[in-house]
C-alpha cells in the first residue's frame, strides 16, 4: 500500500512538472525576424530584400524632414540600404556623398570589423529629394541631421559600437556628420576627403601637379592636354557630331564651346584621380603628332565628353550646388598652355548648375570644420593617396585632437584605402578600427602590429577599387 502511495505521488510531481515546463515553453516569445524589426521603426519601409550568403540585405525608405529646424515644414523619403549580419556585432555606417547602391556591397571598415552595415543615399539626390526642392535646405548640417536620425533610430536594434565612414564626398561626409554630432559614432574612418578651408586661394594644387608622378609622364599629360585646345575647331565640329548623334545638349553650362573646354581642362587632373603612374604607358607619347582621332580617344576615356552636357550635369546637380554654397571647388592654372587657347579656365560650380535654382556661397562652413578638427578630433582617421590630386588640401589635425590620424598611402590615387597603407602603418590603422568598433582582442590591443581584417575578403561585396566618374567632383 505505502508502495503503490508513493508511486502514485512521484506520477503527480512527473505529470506536474511537465505540464508546468509545457506552459514555460508555450509562455516563450518567438524569435522576431529582423526584416520585421527593421519596419516597426516608425517611417520605416521595405522597397525590397536582395539574397547574399551569410547577411540579409534591405534596401529602405526612411522618412525625414526637409528642414530638421523646422520638422513640421514637409517630409521626403530617403533610401538607405541595410547589410545585416547579427545584431551583436559593429555597424559601419557610410555614404559616399551621392547615390546609394542598391546591390549588397561592404566598405573597407565593415570587412576589418566583421559587423554591419547601414548605407545612406545623401539628400537631393535622387530618388531621396523632395518635391518641389527647397535648395536652401542642402546643406551640410541637414545632411549630418539625416545621419543622425537614422543612426537614433536603428541603434536599439544594432546596440554594439558604431564607425561612420566614406570616400571623397562620403569622407567630407562623414566628417561634418561627426563635428556636428560628436557622441554618436565610436570612431570615422575619412577615406581621401578634400578639405577646401578657403576656396579663394588653390595654390596647393597647382605644387601637386608640378611634382606629381614622373617629369615624362607629367610631359605626356600636358602635351595631350595642351592638343586638345590647339586642335579646338576640328575637334568641336567632331564633338557636334557626338553630341548630335547622342541627344546632349548645353543649355546649363551655356554652349558646347565651354563644356568642351571644361571637359579637356579635367584631362590631368582626372588621370591622376582614377590611374596610375603605369598608366602613363596609354597616354600618346607624341601628342603633336597624334591623329586627331588619338586626342580625341584619349581624353573621352580619361574626362569623358558627355560630362559638361545637360544630361551629364544633371545627376549630379546637388553636388555641384554644395560645391558652389559650402564645399568650395579648386581653380588650377596651366602653365603648359599659352594663355591664348584657355577661353574661360576651371568654370565656378554656378555654371553647372541651372540658373533657376539660386546659390550664395559660405566662405565659414568649412572653416569652422576645420576648426573643429584641428582641435576636438576623437578616434578619427583620414586616409589620402599620394598621387591624388583632391588629397592636395587634406584635414590636419592639431594639438586638441586625440586617437586621431592622418596616412597617406604610397603611390595610391583617389582609391586609396587602408589596405594600401606602408605595413606598420595598415597594422595600425586596423588595430585602431577594431579597437573603436570593440572588437579588438586582447592580443591585437597588445600588439596592434597583429590586427588584421576579421572578415575575409569577398571579391563580389568587397569592391576595392575607384570607380571612375566624369567631371571634376571629389
């Protein structure tokens, strides 16, 4: 009896303790997906969802005020990208300044630390402009504010440490997005970001272009160059025809006369930005003997003639507008070249862009970030490229800045990376970047000369080098 009475009480406890385990793993909440989580943030939308192995890759709108002063005064919808990999690791956050890409790729910073990475398509650009545009709101704090709500919104999801980052204009980007929101990202990475602190004087350029490369390649440039004017009228009646035959027309610049000129005016210095010293073996060696047919090859491939035309400008039209309000834009001189076959030299950013919309420029928005980065710089870096020409007026930092950096990579030209670094200085520079995103290991922050990328590379989604753009923008 006493047998069958304990049995019959170990059956109750078992019966008990399984129902009570059932009802815990009822009471369980479901994982929530992390498309899901993303489109619960209020403005949040899904435009699609691309496959790639081992991440889940979003492209998004994201709803922002025109005027973040004034929040209430109209909305746009602005495209950002998602690279998700796991919400417990580091998110990258990059512009390039432009256009964002709707395929899945990872910049530099989001290879060295393994994490995330959230891209954004700059203000103005379109699809992410509003209508009708109020220019007036284009400028750098806005586009800084557009970064800031985007990283307070997505940061309760993705807790761990934040790095902004960019190139050229995403460089310049990133920058002001740190000087006007300094406790929001752990550390930027400025890949080659031109820093135009007085837009009057260029002088910096002009000594680049004197030394850059070798005396034979810089004679090879020069002489093409320099043909390309001497040849004007047999080369415009051919241009006509290009254009003619591609629909372009010249209405913003003004007439094919000074886009043709701009476009021969770019020829050095768009070398120099996208080729190397090898590529000199591609310049004619004996320009004033080259057929017509050769100049002409040679600058469309490196300046490309469709830059100066309506439709060429008009994608970039924002740029061109920052560039003529906040950015400052370079003015070079031709030494090579009698004066006598430069009509108009290096145009001013007001003649790309069209009349109706209107421009004043504000000679102290960059001298106050320079200000600010000379003395309050913390965990930034700025990568340059020996041999490209925006890197001639590159941020410096003074004796305020902390954990900061400036490296310049040897022969590279406006694709500079860490990567190109000298070997002490790459191992560095990654030891850094691993150290602010905070995922440095014990060893790395022991011997920083050990850091190395945590990811390895990807030849599809770690697209390393420059891509060439017409026209002379950074």
């Amino acid at each position: 009896m006493r047998k069958a009475l304990r049995w019959l009480l170990a059956l109750v406890v078992l019966i008990g303790t399984v129902s009570t385990a059932g009802a815990a793993t009822a009471a369980e909440p479901k994982a929530v997906d992390i498309k899901d989580r993303l489109l619960s943030i209020p403005g949040m939308s899904l435009i699609e969802e691309k496959p790639y192995t081992g991440y889940r890759f979003f492209v998004l709108n994201y709803t922002q005020p025109v005027d973040h002063r004034r929040p209430s005064k109209g909305t746009f919808q602005q495209r950002i990208t998602v690279l998700h990999k796991d919400v417990n690791r580091p998110t990258v956050f990059y512009t390039g300044g432009y256009n964002v890409s709707t395929n899945p790729s990872r910049r530099e910073p989001t290879q060295i630390v393994d994490g995330n990475q959230v891209s954004m398509e700059y203000r103005y650009f379109t699809p992410s402009r509003p209508a009708p545009a109020d220019w007036s709101k284009l400028d750098i704090w806005q586009a800084a504010s557009d970064q800031h709500r985007i990283f307070e919104a997505l940061k309760p999801l993705y807790s761990k440490n934040w790095i902004s980052t960019g190139g050229s204009k995403g460089g310049m980007t990133a920058t002001y997005y740190e000087r006007f929101y300094p406790r929001d990202m752990d550390g930027v990475v400025a890949y080659v970001a031109p820093n135009d602190v007085v837009n009057k004087e260029d002088s910096a350029y002009d000594r680049f272009f004197a030394r850059v490369g070798t005396e034979e390649c810089r004679d090879k440039l020069n002489g093409v160059q320099r043909e390309a004017l001497v040849r004007r009228a047999p080369l415009e009646q051919k241009y006509a025809a290009y254009a003619a035959e591609n629909g372009y027309t010249f209405d913003t610049i003004g007439s094919l006369d000074r886009a043709y000129e701009a476009v021969v005016l770019d020829y050095v210095w768009g070398f120099w930005q996208y080729s190397t010293l090898a590529d000199c073996a591609d310049i004619p060696a004996d320009a004033k003997h080259a057929t017509d047919e050769a100049i002409w090859d040679s600058v469309n491939t490196i300046s490309g003639f469709s830059a100066y035309t309506d439709q060429g400008l008009e994608t970039y039209t924002p740029y061109y507008y920052q560039a003529g309000t906040q950015l400052g834009a370079p003015t070079i001189h031709f030494p090579h070249i009698e004066k006598k076959y430069i009509r108009y030299g290096y145009q001013p950013p007001r003649n790309f862009v069209p009349r109706s919309i209107p421009m004043k420029f504000e000679p102290w928005a960059m001298r106050d970030v320079d200000t600010w980065v000379r003395h309050n710089a913390r965990h930034m870096l700025f990568v340059y490229g020996e041999n490209d020409p925006w890197g001639a007026e590159p941020f410096r930092l003074g004796h305020g800045a902390r954990d900061s950096y400036v490296m310049t990579a040897p022969g590279m030209n406006h694709g500079a990376n860490v990567a190109g670094l000298v070997p002490d200085q790459k191992a560095f520079a990654t030891a850094r970047i691993l150290d602010w995103a905070g995922v440095a290991s014990a060893e790395v922050q022991e011997n920083p000369s050990a850091a190395e990328p945590l990811a390895t590379f990807d030849a599809r989604l770690d697209k390393r080098n420059v891509e060439r753009e017409p026209a002379l923008r950074p």
